[in-house]
C-alpha cells in the first residue's frame, strides 16, 4: 500500500512548511523548498527533523 494522493496533498515539511513530494522508488518524501529529505517506512512517512537528511 503507497502513501495515498490526499495525504501527499496535506503533507508540509516540518522545518519551513512547503510541500513535500514522493521519490520515484516510494522510500523519501522530499521538500521543495529546503531540500531535507524525510524517510519512509512500512508506507508511513516518518516526518521528524532529526531523522531527515539533506539532498545533495
């Protein structure tokens, strides 16, 4: 089961409140504005500052 469309429509990134979009393989949601990267596990995003990483 994939993260549905209207939870991905309600998602901000907890740092600066942009959007967030999924990766292609399904494994990190990624924000728009200040490029942190947030996993996900099991279907679930995990939207915690301390557990995301930055893009390159």
């Amino acid at each position: 089961m994939a993260i549905s469309k209207e939870l991905l429509e309600i998602l901000a990134c907890p740092a600066c409140k942009k959007e967030v979009r999924l990766t292609e393989d399904g494994k990190w949601l990624v924000c728009s504005n200040c490029k942190l990267k947030y996993p996900v596990m099991d279907d679930v995003p995990v939207m915690l500052i301390d557990k995301a990483v930055s893009c390159p």
